[in-house]
C-alpha cells in the first residue's frame, strides 16, 4: 500500500492514528485519502454531485507534494470511510471535539456565532494564543454568520436576524457508507496556536489543538429523530465536552420568577420565535438517552463526558442572579503578561445558578446530575440586548425578533469554552482556582 504522507513531511509529528471528525471512523494515518485537485477529476463514487475525486497518492513532487492522476499538486485530506475533508492541522495536533445541544429557538445559532466572534479577540488578547479557522472553506457558515451578526453590512445600525440552524442544508454531508446513503453532521473546525509571544515555551506542544464544534437544529435532539441514515447527532457520544443550551424565556417558570417587567418580546407571545414542542429537560434525557446508545453504557451509568448547562439570554432574566457585568471570570496577573482562567469564580457562579434552578426547574438538575458525572451551569448572554421587533412579514404572520450588530455585548459567551476544555483535562489557557 502506498503511503499517504510524502517523505519529506516527516519533520511534522504525525499522529498514528486520527478519527474521522465526520462519521467518526477510527484508522491509520497512513491511509488518509488526498482530495484530487484537476478540474476533471470531479466524480467521487462515495459523494452526491460534482464532488473532487479521494486517492491514496503514489507519486510526489520534488517538494514531497502529492499528485493526482493528471499531475496536479493536492493538499487537501480525507477520510478513507466517508471521503469527507478532514482539517489538515489534526494530523499532527491534539484534538477538542466540542457538541452544541438544545430544544429549537434555544439561541443555539445566535450562541455558537457569539462565541467564535470572541474567542477570535480574547484569545490573542488575553491569552496571547490564535483561535483561527483550521479550514476557511469548511466554515464558510459560520463566517457568514459573524459577519452578519456583528458587521451587519454596510450599517450596523440597521436591525438583522441570524437564521437559525436548519435540519437541512449545507451544514450537513451525505456520503454513501456502507451501500447506504448517510447524512452526517459537518464540523467548524479551528485552530489554537501560541502566539510567539507566549510566555510558556514548554506549554507549547500541549496547547496547540485543532478544536472541531457541531451544531445541530434542535429538531434533532427531539425523541425518535436518530435514524441509522441521518446519524447527524451521533457526535455526542465521541465529543470531549458537550454545551447543553437551555433558554429560561422559554420556561413559564423563570418568566414568572422575573418580577420586574422586563422590556423583552422574547419573554412574551407575539413573536416568531418557535417554541420547543418537547420539554427542554425531556430533550435532555433523550441526549443524554443516545449517548448511552451508542456508547453501549447501561442505563443507570452516568456518562463521563463533561456537561455544561448553558443557560442562554441572560440579558432578560438576569435580576434573578446576583450577576454584575464588571464580575470577569479572568484576571491579569503580576510580571506574567496573560491572563489566568479564573475558575473559582466560574464554579462560584455555577453554585449560584445549581441554587435558582433547584428552585425553579429541579427536573432540570435531577436530570442533569443523574446522568453526568461532572456537570457545571454557566449563564451567557450572546448579544448583551434585548431583541427587538421587526415588521410583519409580507402575507401576515408573527413579527421576526432582530438585534442590531452596533448594540451587541455577548456576556461570559466565551466562559463554556473553557470550561469545557478544564472539564475534559484539554485545558489551553493558564488557570486558578482564587475566588
């Protein structure tokens, strides 16, 4: 069999064994597949349409540069199973699998787009580290999302709704495994490297990772809707951390708890936000229920993936926690030019939010506590503002719910991230447990 990495790559620690960020497929290194890069080789027999040709190279440029059947250079990797592109940074970086989960209407997209946009700032910034995209093209969405979100064009005055995440669409792959044609969920991958800056030169191996999140349409996650040929959720039970995104506004109760009027069409009817047909907490239970499906556990085990209960839109129920926009959770520290993770506070804060809910939506504790050995609650807001109401659409219907890029001030949107990343032991910024 020919080998896949050519001679002169082997400076570069190559891992000996990668998983497929698709459908998962665990194989050698040596048998990734290069995607052809000739105009004419455009007919993969596992791929629907004009999909790139995947081969095994046997010929090399004198750079070491693999070349497809017509002589052209190609770059480009792919699994062996699915012949979807595989980021070329996992090859030799340490990976970070990260599931984005929650009922429809949860914030799910407004959230993942948030967090990107600040990791992007705050990770050079603070941390002195790159968060960048490992492949631009395999993130052309979420790109177009920030853009949109934090940009908005030409004005960023003028009021603009994000779509949310459909169960259809380009953020999905189909790919013929097995004699059977399969959709798959795609992940945003992306990288974190040090900047040259960096103060600890023997951290550097260890921090730089290839991080690759998934987003699903919440429809996905409502009972029934895993099927052996739409598996787009299946990521859950491989993923080193999971974000459960929970949306007070959508739960009678915490609308009642908020005495004072708050000026937020979502924390009323009237609107076009679709409304959960599940319970949140059920769709909980049948996450948490597929996990142990596919990872074969009993049923009264308690996963080991860490769980973040992410409690969204913190903007309009925020008078029921003691929280303050100036409480940071990281703190520049003396004669080290970064900052530390502060996660004394962040633990502090997710006490104080396991005590509302407790109050509030027991079932919702009861269920994540029973099913997960490390569980943490942590309150973001992705946009800082209430949402405001446009126009009735053309032909009737609910009023859409818009946010003006130029008033957006995500709150502690990055905190999941890292929490996510202390809880699986795959930490990258400096951290402390100080109060």
């Amino acid at each position: 069999m020919s080998t896949a990495i050519a001679p002169n790559q082997s400076r570069m620690r190559i891992k000996p064994q990668l998983s497929c960020p698709h459908c998962w497929h665990e194989f050698p290194t040596h048998q990734i597949l290069f995607i052809s890069e000739s105009p004419d080789l455009n007919t993969d027999p596992k791929l629907e349409g004009y999909q790139q040709l995947r081969f095994i190279p046997s010929r090399f440029d004198l750079s070491g540069n693999a070349l497809d059947a017509h002589n052209t250079v190609c770059h480009k990797l792919a699994c062996p199973k699915c012949h979807l592109q595989i980021p070329r940074p996992l090859l030799s970086t340490s990976s970070f699998f990260v599931s984005i989960a929650g009922a429809p209407s949860s914030g799910k997209s407004y959230f993942f787009t948030s967090m990107v946009w600040q990791l992007r700032k705050t990770m050079p910034r603070d941390f002195l580290m790159s968060f960048t995209d490992a492949d631009t093209m395999m993130n052309k969405r979420i790109r177009e999302h920030e853009a949109e979100q934090f940009m908005g064009g030409e004005d960023p005055n003028q009021p603009v709704k994000i779509a949310k995440t459909e169960e259809v669409g380009d953020i999905y792959n189909t790919s013929l495994i097995d004699g059977r044609a399969t959709t798959l969920a795609q992940p945003f991958s992306f990288t974190v490297t040090p900047l040259a800056s960096y103060p600890f030169p023997k951290n550097v191996d260890r921090v730089t990772q290839t991080v690759c999140m998934y987003d699903n349409a919440g429809e996905h996650f409502y009972p029934g809707a895993d099927h052996i040929q739409t598996p787009v959720t299946r990521h859950l039970a491989a993923s080193d951390a999971i974000m459960f995104l929970f949306d007070p506004t959508q739960d009678l109760r915490f609308r009642t708890a908020c005495k004072e009027p708050v000026d937020d069409p979502q924390m009323s009817g009237g609107t076009d936000v679709r409304r959960s047909k599940v319970d949140q907490s059920t769709i909980l239970t049948e996450m948490i229920s597929r996990i142990k499906t596919h990872s074969r556990m009993a049923g009264n085990e308690r996963i080991k993936i860490p769980l973040i209960i992410v409690l969204t839109k913190l903007d309009a129920w925020k008078q029921l926690t003691k929280f303050t926009d100036d409480y940071s959770p990281w703190n520049p520290t003396p004669n080290v030019p970064t900052h530390f993770y502060n996660v004394g506070k962040v633990e502090k804060r997710s006490q104080e939010l396991r005590t509302l809910l407790n109050k509030l939506i027991p079932e919702l504790v009861g269920t994540a506590e029973a099913s997960a050995e490390k569980v943490t609650y942590i309150a973001v807001s992705a946009t800082g503002c209430a949402p405001e109401l446009g126009e009735v659409p053309q032909g009737g219907g609910e009023r859409p719910l818009l946010c003006r890029p130029a008033n957006i001030k995500p709150i502690w949107i990055e905190v999941p991230f890292f929490q996510a990343q202390l809880m699986a032991g795959k930490y990258c910024v400096p951290i402390f447990k100080r109060k």
